[in-house]
C-alpha cells in the first residue's frame, strides 16, 4: 500500500483558529523557499539550544528533512516575523512491531516552541492538530522521541520504547566472548552512509519499536553532514563474516585522556549488527580496543545481550531512560497491525480524552498469531486509559505491570492473559533520534 505524503494534507482548521485566537499563524513551511527554510532551521535550533545553522547547514538540514511536513507558528507582531515562534515536522513512517513486521506510523519531531512565546499553548495546538491530521489520514499510532519525559502523557502518549545507556570500564569488565571468525575494516566516513543505511535496514524489522531512518541521520553519523564537530574524531569500522558478508558495523569517537594515552574514551555513536555474530565481533572489537579503557553507549536496548559477555558485568553501569513514545490514534487499526504471542479473546475498554481511541473493544487472536477487532457492547474484562494501550503495543512492558502501578484495571486471568498475548520475543528497542 501506497504510503501516505503528509505533505500533502491540509492544515487542522481546530489548531489554526486556536492560534488565530492568539494572534497567530499556523503554516506549512513552504519547501521552494529557501528564506523560510532557512528561519524554520534556525528556530528548530533555538528551541533545542543549539548552534543556530549557517545558510549551507540549514538548507542541507531542509533538503535532509525534505520529505517531510514542515509546520511553523508565525507571530506577525514580533520583531524578526519570518523566523517561526514554534516549529513541529511530520511524515509518515514504518514502525516496527511484534511478529517481524512493520506498521505504518505517524512521526513526529522537532516540537519547538521559542522560549519568549513559552507555556501559552502553542505546543498544544500544534501536537493536537498533528494527531488530528494522523487521523484524518487514517493513520493509526503516532509516535515520536522525546528530549523530556513530563511533555507528552497529557496527549495520550505513553513510553512503549525504553533505552540504557551503558558505562563500560573495559579493563574490569574483561571479555568472554570469545573470537568470532570474520574480518574488521575501517570505512571511509563518506561511504559509511550506504553501508549503515544498508545494515540498519536489513535488521529493523526484527526489533520492534525500530523505524525506517533518513540519509541525514547516517550523514550525521559518520560526521559528514554540515557543522559536524572535529569529524575527525570520528572512526567507522564494518565487521564481514567469514564468508566476507558484511554484517555489521560501529561507528564510533575517541577521546584522550591527556594524563594517560593508554586511558582512551570510545563512544559508540551507532553500533548496528546482523546476526548475533556480528554482535559479538563488534563488541569484542571496542571492549578490547588497545589503549581505550572506557567504552560508552547511549540508545541501547534493555535487554541488550552484553552483559553475558563481560567478566565482570559490574564493570559495566546501565541506565534506563524513556525514549520512543507512542499514540494509539485507531484500536482496530493499531492492534490488527501487530502479531501476537498467544491465541485468545479479550474484552478492552479504552478510554481517551481526546475522543480517538474511546470505546469498548473485541480483541480476537487467532492461533496464528492474527488479530481481528471490533467495537462491541460486551462487558470489558480489562480497562485502560489509551495511553496504557500505548505502553503495552510493542510489547514493552506487562499489563499486569501496569495494573500494579493504577494504570489498568481487571481480574488476574484476563490480565496475565493480555501479558502473555502481547508479549514480544524481543524488548522493543529504537537505536536512532527521530
Ligand atoms: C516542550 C515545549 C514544546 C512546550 O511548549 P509550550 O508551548 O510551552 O507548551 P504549552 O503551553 O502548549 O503546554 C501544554 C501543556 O504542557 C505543559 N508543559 C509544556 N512543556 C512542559 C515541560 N517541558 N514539562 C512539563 N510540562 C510541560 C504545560 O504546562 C501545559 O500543561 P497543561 O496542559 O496542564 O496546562 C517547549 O517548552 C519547548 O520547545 N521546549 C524545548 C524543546 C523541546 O524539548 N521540545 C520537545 C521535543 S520532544
């Protein structure tokens, strides 16, 4: 099926009065015209405290997102009108889900809004209006990564995708993973783009939570994208089979430590295996990097194989975080879209302030695994808010998990048997920003 151009949509007639309301403009960016490309980027930067762009920085940052729908929030009273006061961009994405698949999803980032216009509820408008839109163009979950964990409960989405962040003293940890057979070779920073591009599709679809990713991203990560910082710091190494099959690569930046050059950082900006071989060779290629002592990880998932592989696992220290939020626009679409663990029926009440996922839903999986739902008026053995179905898609974590935080009601059977069925094989993990 054809994927949707979020482009193409009209802007939410609710959001663009409330706006007006406020003496401001919702507009789509217009992607021919360089000046407002231009404003957007420097406004996105403002918003997430970076390096305001040069002129080539942000129109490779305009044509890198071009894909996407730009929106910005005008205030023609202020002082320099053409630089937007808010930012959000959205398309429609692939999301991973349980049973090796991917469903279509409504992405969503670059929510800024400039902090002289702050807390008057332009967020607001703009986050509704974007999952109005999704709805409208019957897209069914929504999701996106997030810079705060305290900004997006309130619009119905929930944490579905948390991530750890790893600290590895390489000499206490030591290595038991062995020798893999195969080859490591360094990659031209320029080349790596296709290769991280080829490795990240290829294993995407098995982790849930996973979503297609941007030739900006990968530009970004082998430091070859504008205003990227001492690029040289930056190594790509990919690791062949012994068949000579790449299967998988490290993208990875040291540092010095000027007291001592046997007391190197490596931090893995994006470590990407295919096959649990590769994983394995790739680890044991950093952990036993000469003159590293130090080897650093950020989005990594929570059941990460590591551990397993160390000496001494207390050498490493692991950090959880929220990371990948989602939005259940449509039950029936969202919940047939996924594969599930165990056969059964279940009865699920959802309810949702903003009206999209509210009702009384019949759940009913096949022994194979399919789904079918539909509304109906039979009594719900199970209750939730929609953000507890969000927190429940990809299998992240256990109804009866959330029924003991308050977040779920019903008795013991129907809960640990809505557990089991949407428990995945993996935990769902997401390695990229979006
Ligand atoms: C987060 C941000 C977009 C909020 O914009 P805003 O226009 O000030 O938000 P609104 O006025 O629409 O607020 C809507 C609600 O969210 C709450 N809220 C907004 N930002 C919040 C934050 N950072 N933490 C907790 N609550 C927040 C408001 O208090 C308000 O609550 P209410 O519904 O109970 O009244 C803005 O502060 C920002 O740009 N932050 C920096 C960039 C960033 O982190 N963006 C998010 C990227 S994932």
């Amino acid at each position: 099926m054809a994927r949707t151009d979020a482009r193409t949509l009209p802007l939410d007639e609710i959001s663009t009065a409330a706006l007006a309301q406020r003496a401001l403009l919702y507009r789509l960016v217009d992607p021919a015209d360089p000046e407002a490309l231009r404003a957007y980027s420097t406004a996105e930067a403002r918003g997430f405290l970076g390096e305001e762009p040069t002129d080539d920085e942000a129109r490779e940052f305009g044509e890198s997102i071009g894909y996407r729908r730009r929106i910005g929030v005008y205030d023609e009273a202020g002082l320099d009108p053409q630089v937007p006061v808010a930012t959000v961009n959205s398309w429609v994405g692939e999301l991973s889900v349980p049973g090796d698949r991917v469903t279509p999803f409504w992405a969503i980032s670059g929510v800024t809004v400039s902090p002289a216009r702050r807390r008057r509820g332009i967020a607001r408008a703009m986050l509704e209006g974007e999952l109005r839109t999704a709805r409208d163009a019957g897209v069914a979950v929504a999701g996106l990564t997030v810079s705060e964990a305290t900004i997006y409960g309130r619009f119905g989405f929930a944490p579905a995708v948390e991530a750890t962040t790893w600290d590895i003293d390489t000499r206490r940890a030591g290595w038991r993973g062995g020798d893999v057979p195969g080859s490591f070779d360094y990659v031209r920073r320029e080349e790596a783009v296709a290769l991280l591009e080829d490795l990240h599709e290829r294993v995407r679809v098995t982790r849930p939570g996973d979503v297609d990713g941007w030739t900006g991203r990968w530009r970004q990560f082998a430091m070859i994208a504008g205003g990227s910082k001492e690029p040289g710091r930056t190594r790509v190494v990919r690791y062949a089979d012994a068949e000579g099959v790449v299967r998988g690569a490290v993208v990875y930046r040291l540092t010095e430590d000027p007291a001592d050059m046997a007391r190197h950082t490596l931090d893995i900006t994006y470590l990407v295996a295919d096959g649990d071989e590769a994983y394995r060779a790739l680890w044991g290629f950093v952990l036993r990097h000469d003159l590293v002592s130090r080897v650093r990880a950020s989005l990594r998932s929570v059941d990460e194989p590591l551990p397993w592989l160390l000496a001494d696992r207390r050498g490493a220290h692991v950090s959880v975080h929220d990371h990948e939020w989602l939005r259940i626009l449509d039950v029936p679409g969202a919940l047939a879209g996924r594969g599930y663990a165990a056969a059964g029926t279940h009865v699920i009440a959802v309810s949702d302030p903003l009206g999209f996922a509210e009702g009384t839903w019949m759940l009913e999986i096949g022994t194979d695994g399919e789904a079918r739902v539909t509304p109906t008026d039979a009594t719900p053995q199970v209750s939730m808010p929609v953000a507890s179905l969000a927190a429940l898609y990809l299998g992240g974590v256990h109804a009866a998990t959330l029924r003991s935080a308050g977040q779920l009601t019903g008795e013991d059977d129907a809960v640990r048997a809505l557990s089991r069925a949407f428990s995945g094989d993996t935990a769902p993990a997401l390695g990229i920003w979006y």
